[in-house]
C-alpha cells in the first residue's frame, strides 16, 4: 500500500448513543468508497467493524473498530465508535485521534440526553462536526423537525446541505444542496446516480441554497460583502467558506439519509472529503502541543509534516491469543519505518518496533512505512499501553495523556476453582491494558479481588472476554464496603503483659490515653514519658504495638481511624522488659482504651453525580433521597439535569441497574470517595452483628 500525502488524510471518528445506525453508517461509507465487495449486516454478524464474539452476539459496538479506505484520491479513517455509556472511553479515545467527527442522529429517537452528552464531548474537543440524520425511511420521521430540534436542543450552527425527495417509506431520492443535484442510491451497488433537479422542486433548492449562501456569507466579512453586493457566491467562493466554518467548528453542515438503504451515503462522503480538515489543515487551527523531557523546559510543538521528527499518541490497545499485541498509533509528524526502534517518552524507555499494518475491522494488512497523518497499529510493543507517547528518541516530546472516565460499579470476584487464580488476574490485567476504563484491584482490608467499570454491561463483558481469551471463569458478588471505626471520647487504660517461663521472663507495662481526631486525620502517637517510666528505646514498640492493635477495632473488627494515643506512664524490669514485651503491652492496652471511649462505626461517603433528562429528576431525587443520600446541587445543562449528592457507598452497589431503570437507559453517572462519616444507630448494630457472625463463619457472603 502506497504512503498517502498528509494532506490527502482524512481521520474521522463516528459517534453517538447505542442505537442510532453508527455501525451500519460505518458500514455504508466503506462500501460506497469502494472497499467493500458486499456490505454486512449487525443482524447477521458480518459488519467489518463488529467483529469479536460479544459484539457480535450482542448486537451492538463495544470498542472501537478502524476501517481505512480510498476515496476519490483521499485516505479515510473511520472510527467506529460504541454508543453505550459502558464503553465511553472508547469514544474519548477516538476523538483524540480523529481530526473530524460524523455525529449520527437517528431520526426517530431525535434529540435524547445521550445524544447530547456526546455532543458535549465534541464540543469540548473542538474538533469540526458532520451531521448524518439517519433513519429518515421510517414511518413518522421528519427530517426537517430533526434538523430543528438539533438547532435548537445543541444549540448548534448547523446548516442542512440536502432536501430528502420523500418521506418515511416513500423516500427515495435527495437532493445534493451544494451540487444542485438529485442523487439517486440503489441497495444493489456502491455507485450513485446523479440527475438534474426537476422543476417543480426548482424553488425549495434555491431557497436552501440560499440559506446556505447566507449563513456562510455571515461568518466571514469578506464573503459578506462580496454576497451583499453581487446577490450570490461563486461555487468556490461558497464551498471554501463552508469549510473554513466547519473547520473552525463554527458551522455544523447536516446531510440525511438512510444507512442501511445508502440513501444520503454519498453526499456524506462527498462533504467529509470536501469539509473535514486534512491533518494539516487541523494543525493550523490547534497545533500539537507536548512537553519536553526536561523538567521545567519549554513547551516543543511539532508539525503534521513527514520531514518532522516521528511522534505518535497509542489510542488503543489489542491483546489476542493468537495476533499479539497490537498498538494503534495516530502519527503526529514524521516517518516510521516497519521494525525500527522508538522511544516512548511517557515512560521513558526504548521500545524495539514491530511490523506496521493498515487496519481495516478484523483485517491487517503490512506496510513499510507510516506517516505524518495516518492511523495505524505496530506490534510487538511491550511496555507501551494506551495513551503513551512514541517518539524520536532525539527529539522527545510528550503529549497529554488520554483522559479516561473513573469506573462506577464494582464487583467482588473469586476464580470458580484455586488453579484458575493465576488465569483470573493474567488475564484481567490484560484486559485493562486493553480498555484503561476498567480497574482490578485486591483489597487488603475485605480480602476480596474487586473488579471495577462504567457499567453492568462493561463488566459482563469483561469476564465474557475473560473466559474466551484466557480460559478463566469468576464468581461474582457484592463487594464488602470498607467500613472504619473510631472513638467518640477519652479514655485511659493500662497494658501490663508479664510472662515468667524459667530463667528471663517478659514484662512490659504501660498507660495509656486514646482521643478523638478530626474526621480523616487518621492516626497520632505521642510520648509524654517523664521520668524514665519507660526506658526510651523501648516506646517505639510499644506504638508498633498500638498500630498493630488499631489493624481491628473493638465494635467488628474494621480498622480503626482518627484515633491520638498518648503514652504516658508505666514501669519496666532492668531485666525481663523487652520491645516485644511493650509492644505487647501497647496492643493490650489499646484495646482496652478503645472499649472504653465510646466507638462507633464510619462508613464511606462517595461525592455522586447524575446526569439524567429533565424529566426524570424528581425519581432520581426521590431514590437518592431513599438511599440517604444528601443532595448538594441540581443544576440545568439544556434538557439534562446535573444531580451531584452524598451518598452511603453501601447505598449504591446496586445503583447502575436502577438509574437505567428510572431513566430507560438515558441516565449516567460518576462516583467518587469523598469522605467517612458516622453510620446511623438502627443500621450500625445490624452491620456489626452481620460481621460478627461472618468472622465466625456462621454468614457467608
């Protein structure tokens, strides 16, 4: 395959919620670019970008699949996002490494919260946007309603560059706005037809073409004044204008259609060739910043040029059995030749480079070299992992990393037998360099492996792919929620351990004062020995002592917090004392403090933030409410509420399934620990019995 010109790249990332045709639209664009023979279907299992075996039987993306093809002499990249909220980092991922974005709308579900979160997201990208309505075959759409409402819910700029011939079933033909052309699309091929605009529909394109004309002409003072005085704009003067508002992502172009039938597919294409910005041509409107190596040196910029050093940002990783592991790699400027080394500048270590292939779905093919511009994976890395900056080792520059979302729903895990232990976190581990959004972790406190992500959904899939690709199978659970003890007042006690077996016994004695700290200040220890009570070489024993004791309160033996001691008194033997006699002596003495002053139990607060439609606030108030949660603020973001509260951790194991419920699926959100506070009287006894009663393996959870 021959290395294109920069300028003649087009990276393009598709996205939208789960549902709207992203797959199917991927799908028509490659087939009518020519690389497809025949087109697949979701239904059947044979689209190029859902290729693996839960996508498949799912029906539906779950990571983001690459398809690259020729067009009328340019290189497109298609990026192929998932839609579900699980898989979010997917689509941040992508947008890091595209240069232009089709937002696809389907016209019959419209303008929904989810929509407009991910717009959100291209909107904080700043990258330019294309429009795909699709879906406009289906009874009861209307794609003028839908252009409307985008306006006005998205509060884009947006300008409609066709007018659908037809509605619902009827629709057939479009009318290409910036061509004056009908186009006519057939489900039996790839190409298109073009014929004259008939008469009768003469004055609706020149109308459309006017509100073109004049929304171009407002956002440049030169096309204004030239449109004002000659009553037109030339079909250069037109078209550049266009592309310059698109590309500054100040003008939203909105094509329609219908995917699966390739209605409006060509037009499309037509615009991200005509309007998308080249990889050049997006580097004049934000450059590529990085840092040096050197702390506190100048930030260094690269250009989008093949004669610039190498640099590259990894967007995706794949690990398989049988391929390896693969990097997906965008190539900021410069060259890479197939099996050179390269240095990745995040982690500051020398990498051996592999092959280099295209990547179309399922599909690599080997080439020689990549350049400034393209998209596409190198092997055989093996300490690189997504986000990591490649580079000329010298000329180094790092860019930022890629911000992923925090997981929000947690699961306990246990391998089904002992001699799939090792299989379990191999392969979990794998799975997170594969997808930064999930989190494995093995809590010290609960003795538990938890695995953490974005969703019910995100976590079914993980152990599928668990079992498939490493042959490991879990049990899953409820975690146990990390509770904490602490002491309400002050109270002393004596620690006295003395032990005599023949010859030097152990003797160890000490006093003792125990106090409450402010809420997360943790742990204190003071000496206040006077007097030589207790020889000083030995007090540090007795504070290892104390910390030990603190390992398991008094109420059910979860650690306890906030706590000063104070060592103030005491005695010892010129002959039998010991440090491990006064350590002894401090853990006894601690314990017997702490059952003294007053403890209670702490449980973990977690800071929640719900983004759910509007009209689906007061539920959502009212279940956070019952799961004594302490709303902070409800604030409006166009028809998306932002609910952000306190809330019990032990509240909201379950929360992930109940918000999609109260929401029909539209509703998102993020948690994160925020503090620790006293647990209610009528709920502390119950939980300190449950746990009591595990401890003596009477309960198994």
């Amino acid at each position: 395959m021959n290395v294109p010109l920069t300028e003649s790249i087009r990276n393009v990332a598709v996205v939208s919620h789960a549902g709207s045709g992203k797959t199917s639209l991927a799908e028509a664009l490659v087939y009518c670019a020519g690389s497809l023979s025949a087109p697949g279907s979701i239904l059947s299992g044979t689209t190029v970008s859902d290729f693996e075996p839960e996508e498949i039987h799912r029906r539906t993306s779950l990571s983001t699949a690459v398809l690259r093809c020729s067009y009328q002499d340019r290189v497109l990249t298609f990026l192929d996002t998932p839609g579900s909220p699980s898989f979010i980092g997917e689509t941040r991922s992508a947008l890091r490494a595209a240069d232009g974005v089709v937002l696809v709308v389907s016209a019959v579900s419209g303008v929904r919260s989810a929509l407009q979160r991910i717009w959100s997201m291209v909107r904080d990208s700043g990258l330019p946007c294309v429009v795909f309505v699709n879906d406009l075959d289906k009874d009861g759409t209307v794609y003028d309603n839908t252009v409307n409402d985008l306006i006005k819910e998205l509060e884009m700029t947006a300008v409609s560059l066709i007018l659908p011939m037809g509605s619902g079933a009827q629709l057939g033909d479009i009318v290409d706005v910036l061509q004056n052309r009908v186009v006519t699309s057939r489900p039996d091929r790839p190409q298109a037809q073009q014929a004259p605009v008939p008469p009768e529909w003469r004055d609706r394109v020149d109308q459309a073409r006017r509100d073109v004309t004049e929304l171009v002409a407002e956002g440049d003072e030169a096309l204004l004044e030239r449109y004002l005085t000659d009553g037109a704009l030339t079909e250069g003067a037109l078209l550049g204008g266009l592309r310059t508002g698109v590309q500054r992502a100040s003008l939203v172009p909105i094509v329609g259609g219908s995917a699966i039938r390739y209605i409006g597919v060509h037009t499309l294409l037509q615009s991200l060739v005509d309007l998308l910005p080249s990889p050049v041509s997006r580097a004049r409107v934000a450059s590529l910043q990085g840092t040096g190596l050197i702390e506190g040196g100048e930030p260094v910029s690269r250009h989008p040029l093949p004669t610039d050093p190498f640099s590259a940002v990894v967007f995706k990783t794949l690990i398989d059995p049988f391929i390896g592991r693969l990097s997906y790699m965008r190539v900021y400027s410069g060259t890479l030749e197939a099996d050179t080394a390269v240095y990745n500048s995040t982690r500051q270590v020398r990498e051996r480079g592999g092959h280099l292939f295209s990547v179309f779905g399922k599909k690599y093919t080997p080439i020689t070299r990549a350049t400034a511009g393209e998209i596409v994976a190198i092997g055989k890395l093996k300490d690189t992992v997504t986000g990591d900056t490649l580079c000329d080792e010298h000329a180094p520059i790092r860019y930022p990393g890629i911000p992923f979302p925090k997981p929000v729903v947690s699961f306990a895990i246990e391998p089904k037998s002992k001699t799939d232990i090792e299989k379990v976190s191999l392969g979990l581990h794998k799975l997170i360099e594969e997808d930064p959004s999930l989190e494995f972790v093995r809590h010290i406190e609960t003795k538990e492996m938890v695995l953490s992500g974005m969703g019910q959904l995100h976590i079914d899939v993980a152990l599928e792919k668990l079992h498939r690709k490493y042959g490991a199978d879990v049990i899953v659970h409820a975690p146990k929620i990390p509770y904490r003890e602490t002491i309400r007042s002050v109270a002393q006690a004596q620690g006295k351990y003395k032990k005599q077996t023949g010859g030097h016994g152990q003797y160890g004695d000490c006093w003792l004062e125990v106090g409450p700290l402010s809420r997360g200040q943790g742990f204190e220890f003071e000496n206040k020995i006077v007097g030589g009570a207790i020889p000083r070489n030995f007090v540090p024993a007795v504070e290892k002592g104390v910390v030990e004791a603190l390992h398991e309160g008094p109420l059910a033996g979860y650690p306890a917090v906030d706590v000063r001691v104070t060592v103030y008194d005491g005695s010892y033997h010129v002959v039998d004392s010991s440090e491990l006699a006064f350590k002894i002596a401090g853990s006894m003495g601690v314990k017997k403090a702490l059952e003294a002053a007053h403890p209670i139990l702490l449980e973990p607060l977690m800071t929640v933030e719900v983004e759910v439609p509007a009209e689906c606030v007061g539920t959502v108030l009212g279940d956070l409410n019952a799961r004594r949660g302490r709303i902070l603020m409800v604030e409006a973001n166009g028809h998306i509420e932002i609910v952000k509260a306190l809330v019990p951790q032990a509240e909201m194991l379950n929360y992930a399934a109940s918000l999609n419920s109260m929401t029909g699926g539209q509703g998102s959100y993020a948690m994160e620990h925020a503090q620790y506070e006293e647990v209610p009287r009528e709920l502390a006894g119950r939980i300190i019995e449950e746990h009591k009663m595990e401890r003596h393996g009477a309960v198994t959870h």
